[in-house]
C-alpha cells in the first residue's frame, strides 16, 4: 500500500465518531452522486427526493479484558489502532462488533451503512421499511433509555454473513477512497 494511502487510512482510524462519520456521508454522496440534504433530519437526498441516512462504524478487535486498577496501563498500552485493526479475512475468525447507532428510520427512506475493516470498505443499503421489527439484523428500536425513534444494530462476526447476503452493495478499498477526495 502506498504510503500516503496508509496515512490516509490511519487518519480515517484515529478521527473522533463525528468527523468519521463525516468522512463515510462525503462516500457515500460521491459514489452515488447524492445531493446534500435540506433539512438536518438525514444526511444526502437522491435526485428524486429519497431521503438517506449514512452510517458507518470502524472494525477493529475486541479488548479482550475490562480495564480495572490492576491492568489500566497495560490495557492502554495495548490499546493502540495498529494492534487493533481487523482486515475482513482475520474478521471471519476474530470476535468484534460495529455498532450502527442513532439509527431513526422514521427520518429516511434508504440507510446506506457499513463497516471500515482495516483492508476495505464494506458498504451495504437497507430501507427503513426494512429495518423495523428485522430479526435478522436485531434491530433494537430502543438505544437509551427512554428515547423514541431511535434505534441501534450491530454487526457482528455472528451476523456478518447476513448483511452481505442481503444488503451489501459493494466494497470500496483505500486506494479507491483516497483517490476519490484527491
């Protein structure tokens, strides 16, 4: 991988939930030639007015013990991006789990959503016709206590296959994505 694409991707790794998210809106509309939205209820329109909600999560591998007073610095220590990235191969045989979060379906007509493995992109699209009550993927309508209309998902290394087999629509690599905001 060429250097400056694995800076870029390592840049992608390190930003903070919000400007990640960001980043996976401005794909998303590029790929498909979204248009920016008119109202802040969901992030891109398609040119016939279809509301579309962008959701993305990094894989990376599960901490593999809670941090307590005995193991604090060695779980810090351990704790760096590069000890922690998943490639979608090592994903098939590691435990890991993206959270999809403030999902609100009632405010879009297509989610696109995915996962960024430390070697590709994996971007699938669902309605939100489909995700309510989907058994399949556990959509809970319920993320924090009290609150209506928003909900959460995981994808997992139990229900990955799920969402290729059913929602993917393509995967994207590093190189594809650099190029793409060069």
């Amino acid at each position: 991988m060429d250097e400056n694409v694995k800076r870029f991707k390592e840049g992608i790794f390190s930003l903070n939930t919000r400007r990640f998210g960001k980043v996976a809106e401005l794909m998303i509309q590029k790929l498909y030639g979204l248009e920016d939205p008119n109202s802040n209820a969901y992030d891109l329109l398609t040119n016939n007015n279809q509301r579309v909600e962008v959701k993305f999560s990094k894989v990376l591998k599960k901490c593999p013990s809670k941090i307590d007073a005995k193991n604090a610095m060695k779980q810090i220590l351990a704790s760096t991006l590069e000890r922690r990235f998943l490639s979608f191969e090592k994903a098939k045989t590691s435990n890991f789990n993206c959270n999809i979060q403030q999902v609100k379906p009632i405010e879009f007509d297509w989610l696109y959503y995915g996962c960024f493995f430390e070697d590709k992109i994996l971007i699938c699209k669902i309605h939100s016709k489909e995700l309510i009550g989907n058994a399949e993927i556990y959509y809970s309508e319920h993320q924090h206590r009290g609150n209506v209309g928003e909900g959460q998902f995981h994808i997992t290394d139990n229900n990955i296959e799920t969402h290729l087999n059913k929602y993917f629509v393509t995967w994207l690599t590093y190189e594809d994505l650099y190029q793409m905001f060069s």
